[in-house]
C-alpha cells in the first residue's frame, strides 16, 4: 500500500504550519522554524512554555484506525506532547502521544467512547537524548496499538475497543489542549493517517535515520537506502 494512501494530513512545517493534503493549515504560536530546528530542510522550534501549533478541528475518522508520526528532538525531563486531542474531560478525551515526564519514554494514550482509557503504553528507554527520534504511533482494531521509534517497534497491546472518534477537543501539535505539557525541542514532518500503517511502511518512513518526506518520491539514492540496500 503506498504511504499516500488514507494520508489526511502531512506538515512538512518548512516555515509554516500548512498541510500538504487537504488545506487544514496550522495556527502556531511562538513557533520558530529553522534548519537547526528541522529533520528534513526545516523544522518546528517549541520554547517549553508557550509554543504550539492549533490544527483544525475537523473530524479524522479514526473510531476504528489511525495513525500519526513525527520526527522529535528534546532534551528536556519534562511531560511533552508531540500530537494529541484530549481536554482532560468528557468527548475531548480522544487520543494523545508524548515524551512522558521524567523517565523521557515515549507514551501513547487513547480513549474509547466513554472517555476510559483503554491503551497507555510506553517504550522502555527513554528519547529525550538531544538526538533526532522518528516516533509513530497506531492503532487498527483488527490488531491493537503500537509505538515504533526509529523504525523499530517498541511498545504494544492487543486492546481492539474502538478509539472515540468525532471532533470533541482541538488537536494540538507541540501542547496538551494548547496550555499545558509544552514540547520544549523540535518537531518536524507530522502526518496523520485514518488507517493503522504497516511497519514495513514505518520503515520507509524512517528512511535509515535520514527521513522520508511527502510526496514520498524516491531517488536513486533514497529507493537504495528503503530497499535496505547500503
């Protein structure tokens, strides 16, 4: 299946929040882009305190599957969002993905209908090292969900109770409902699907630690390295 396929939405943030997809263009506070700040070209630069990035509230059809990844880079002991939709209360609570406080794991929570929690799980090492992560989470629920960092997974269950879906709680890039737990680092190349992608596609993604970027064109080069092939 090709990455493109059921792709809702890809910041690039080469500068600015605009999606590449569907025109469900970024709102950004306290946003500095740079090349310092990016994976691939430029990227996003969060402050810790203030920063974040607003997407539209649209609904992403995710009740039954979904998937999002970004690239991140933090050295900061604290709890920082990388995606989520959750307000913490009521049809807000829909789904979130962090580095978690303290311990730097990567962590990904999700919510079903009645706003339990029915997946928390969490990486075993910790990625708030300083270095550039490629961090996707999942889920289907033929199957569960999963973390993968770096093309490897590395956190799952088996939990299949579909996710609340709808359109309760804005969905933030960078902030816990745009006033709390602050990306203090940087992001880039954000996409959003409404299917559970395959790890074989999570490793193109990750493209050998050099990053694939929407349109997913491959070079002679870049094909060799998806391939596997040095």
């Amino acid at each position: 299946m090709a990455l493109t396929t059921n792709l809702l939405y890809y910041y690039k943030l080469d500068g600015d929040s605009v999606d590449s997809i569907a025109a469900a263009n970024g709102t950004d506070t306290a946003i500095t882009y740079s090349a310092g700040n990016g994976k691939i070209v430029q990227g996003a630069g969060f402050n810790g305190t203030t920063s974040k990035i607003l997407l539209p509230n649209n609904d992403w059809s995710m009740t039954t599957a979904y998937s999002a990844s970004a690239w991140v880079k933090t050295s900061a002991a604290t709890d920082q969002i990388i995606i989520g939709r959750d307000n913490a209360s009521g049809a807000g609570r829909i789904f979130f993905f962090r580095i978690e406080l303290t311990t730097g794991k990567a962590e990904f929570v999700r919510f079903d209908g009645s706003t339990n929690v029915v997946t928390d799980i969490k990486s075993t090492l910790a990625y708030n090292d300083g270095n550039w992560h490629h961090i996707v989470v999942t889920f289907d629920n033929t199957i569960g969900s999963k973390i993968y960092v770096d093309g490897t997974q590395v956190a799952s269950d088996a939990v299949t109770t579909n996710n609340r879906g709808g359109t309760g709680s804005s969905p933030y890039i960078g902030a816990f409902n745009g006033a709390s737990s602050f990306m203090n680092g940087a992001i880039d190349e954000v996409a959003i699907w409404n299917r559970g992608i395959t790890s074989v596609e999570v490793t193109s993604l990750y493209n050998a630690g050099a990053g694939f970027q929407y349109p997913f064109t491959a070079t002679s080069s870049n094909n060799l390295t998806l391939l596997g092939v040095s």
